[in-house]
C-alpha cells in the first residue's frame, strides 16, 4: 500500500512540474496548441509526416509558433521570410545545435553537425580548410568525381538493361569520393568492408527517419529502458566507429607530416598542434549533354554554366524530393528578441525547410515536380534565395560544395551513356516519401539502364 501512495504522488509530482515547466515563460514564446502534461502536443504531430503537421499548425497560429515535444519547447518557423530572419539576419543567434537525443547518444557531441560554441566553430573553420586544401571547389576534387562518375557508369553497365534497383549503387559512388577525401582509399562496389558501411548507413537513414526515432527524440528516456530500432542504430554507428577508427590507426602508423595525404592526416596533425581533435525531361537533359558536352569527353563543372536546363533540373530535384523536411534541430545561443517574442538561450529551434522549398509564393504548383521553377522566360538559369536543400546561414551544410559538383557530374554522366526506362508507365509512379521524418525516405523503385 505504501509504494501504491509514493508511486502516485510521484506520478503527481511529475504531471505538476510537467505543466509548470509548460507554462513557464509562456508568455515569452510564440503562441501554439494546448501541450499535454509531459507528453506535450505529440498526440497533435503526424510522426509519419512531420512536414503537413507543422503546415497545419502555421495556418492556425502563423509563421513563428511553439511545439512541445515531450516537455520541452520547440519553436517552429515556417515559410521563407521567418527562416530567412533567423537563420541569415540574426544568423549568430541561432547558430546553436539543437537537441537531437538519438543523435547525441550516437555522436556523444562530437563532430561538426551536432558540436556547438567554440568546439563547432574550431571543427568547422578546420573542415572548410582542409576541404578546399584538397580541392573542394577545384579542378582536382572534380576530376575525383569525374572519374567516381566513369565508374559509377560501368557498374551501371552491368545491369545490361535487365531492372534494377539503383538506390544501392548511386549511393556507392558519392561515399567513394567521400572516402578518397577522407581516408585517400577508393572502394571497389564489391568490396565487402565497403559493402558493410554503405548497409549501415543506408539502414541507419531509414530507421532515423521513422515514427519510432521521432518518438525517442521527444521522450529520450526510451533509449535507456525500452527496447526497439534505437538499439541498432546505435549499433550500426558503434560498427561504423570502429570502421573509421581502424582507419585513424593505419594513418598514425604512416603518417608523413610533410606530406598530408588526406583528411585524416590532416586532422591527426591538428591534433598534434592544437590538441583538437559528406521522359521528357530526360530527354530535354540528353539533349543539352550531348549538344555542349558531346558523348566522348567526361562532363565538367564548366559545362554548367552552358546547360540551363540541366542545372534547373538538378535544383528541382532537390527542391521536390525535400531530403531534410526539418532539417537539423537549432538552438538560441543566447535570449533572442525575435518578431517581439522573447526566446530563452538554449530553446530548441525547427526550421521547416518544406515550407521554404514547397512555398507557392516562389514555386507556383510547387507539389507539382517542374524544371521550369528555376528557369526564367527566356530559357536562363534562375536563382532562387528560397533554394535552401542545404539549410543556410552558419549551420549550412559544409559538404554543399562537394554535393553539388557530385549531383551534376553524376547525373550528366548517366545520362550522357544510358537512357532511363521505368517498369511501369511514369504516371503510375508514386514517389511518395515512405517516411518523412529526420529524412524523406523514397519507396523502392527499379528502373532499366538503356545504354545510348
């Protein structure tokens, strides 16, 4: 009887700080629904589609609100102008790291997407140098990819035509500039070690961006007492660390500093001194390929410059599959003023870049996949400040360089030699995400690698 009594007015203790910690402040921060003692507004949020949710919500309560997932606040921006504001206009404010529980435990803070203050700021200067020491935005990455991409188009030869699931070996080839970056070792796409990591990292994509993991972010208690796919993410990263660390400890044991090979040796010796420790369409792109580029010379960087079309394809890609709905969780490094909202330092920060890729006021029918988003009236190439597949501001990605030259060089390459051919007629092709959480997960597809 007696443990019955202390269970509830723990119980009872718990649901009173809860909706204090709620209430607290409240006034401060942007309006939003009614949150729940300790679960919050979870039983409001599609974990299944995150992005409609948070749509939903703008309507009723605008472009800045406040979720609560689990006990803690979240401030949402959604839409171009609010993301814009914080993310560019007072970029230094919300430059923090939000909290990302599954990562965290995973990562344990290390590294330059979930470190923050100087730690972030020191890892991430290093990276950009290194990067562009080893060509990043140069002739030489480029002719890394290039050749990645010769590869890539011979792997893809093999198929002789016969249908296939893509999805593994397109994946191969940007990991492999990734690790001639890194550790100066290109992988054969046969190679099993090579084979192990692209599996669990393709597998560890998945299970971060499904109902579950969002579940563990908003109520981070089930990662030490509950059971469930957590566990093999963590697993999947402990097998990954060791995979890297073996890695470092070949390269401590031929390390020349005078003569850095890679990314690693350039981080060892970082260490060292400062203790511091990736149909019609087609046919349109075939065509502009092969009128400024040819069919005998590999694509370059230059030729985008020359091929509109092509560029505006590769951006509409990007804009319609919205790979990072939410992108990374921020943080406010200090109390922020924000559109006469008082933020705490420390509150968790969403920025909805679906509402910024998917905004109709810049992509009329944008839910409608149309190169012609980025083209102006006589043909050109268009910019656009909404184009944010990246994020922006300081937290942008630092690899944007390096993905950009890869999605161009790769799919110029492919379909310089090979015509696309889908098993089923295209408009019974549904590109519906199967989760949308941490990312958009495409459904699996297979398609026919027709040489030309």
């Amino acid at each position: 009887m007696d443990l019955v009594v202390v269970l509830v007015v723990c119980v009872f203790t718990l649901l009173l700080l809860s909706l204090w910690k709620q209430s607290h402040g409240k006034g401060k921060l942007p309006p939003g629904p009614t949150p729940l003692p300790i679960i919050g507004n979870s039983l409001q949020i599609n974990f299944k589609n995150i992005s409609k949710s948070l749509s939903d919500f703008s309507e009723t309560y605008g472009p800045i609100f406040t979720l609560y997932l689990g006990m803690k606040p979240t401030v949402v921006l959604h839409g171009y102008e609010a993301v814009k504001e914080a993310l560019f206009d007072q970029g230094e404010d919300f430059s923090g790291r939000g909290h990302f529980p599954v990562a965290e435990r995973a990562n344990r803070n290390n590294g330059v997407v979930f470190s923050n203050g100087k730690t972030w700021k020191d890892i991430r200067r290093f990276s950009l140098m290194t990067l562009r020491n080893f060509g990043m935005g140069k002739r030489s990455i480029e002719e890394r990819v290039q050749q990645e991409a010769r590869t890539l188009v011979e792997e893809l030869r093999k198929t002789n035509g016969s249908p296939c699931d893509p999805t593994f070996i397109l994946g191969c080839a940007p990991c492999n500039v990734i690790c001639s970056v890194v550790f100066h070792h290109h992988f054969d796409y046969k190679d099993q070690d090579f084979l192990n990591l692209m599996g669990k990292l393709n597998e560890n994509a998945s299970l971060l961006s499904s109902p579950w993991m969002q579940v563990c972010n908003a109520f981070p208690i089930i990662l030490d007492y509950f059971p469930g796919s957590h566990k093999k993410v963590l697993e999947n990263v402990k097998y990954m660390e060791a995979f890297f660390l073996e890695k470092v400890k070949e390269h401590q044991d031929t390390l020349d500093i005078n003569d850095p090979r890679d990314f690693i040796d350039c981080f060892l010796m970082k260490m060292e001194q400062v203790k511091l420790l990736t149909y019609d369409l087609l046919d349109k792109v075939q065509k502009e390929i092969h009128q400024v580029i040819g069919s005998h010379r590999d694509p370059c960087m230059q030729d985008r410059a020359n091929m509109p079309y092509t560029d505006a394809v590769v951006h509409e890609i990007q804009r319609y599959i919205d790979l990072l709905p939410t992108s990374l969780l921020h943080s406010v490094t200090r109390d922020v003023n924000f559109r006469n909202y008082r933020i705490p330092k420390g509150t968790t920060i969403l920025t909805s870049l679906t509402s910024v890729l998917h905004s109709e006021k810049e992509f009329p029918n944008a839910n409608t996949f149309d190169p012609g988003h980025f083209l102006d009236k006589s043909g050109n190439f268009k910019k656009s400040d909404y184009f944010m597949a990246f994020s922006a501001g300081k937290r942008s990605c630092v690899g944007e360089g390096l993905a950009r030259m890869e999605l161009f060089l790769f799919l110029t390459s492919i379909l310089q030699k090979f015509t696309l051919k889908p098993l089923v007629d295209p408009k019974d092709i549904d590109v519906t995400a199967v989760n949308n959480g941490f990312i958009s997960v495409p459904p699996p597809y297979q398609l026919c690698f027709i040489p030309v």
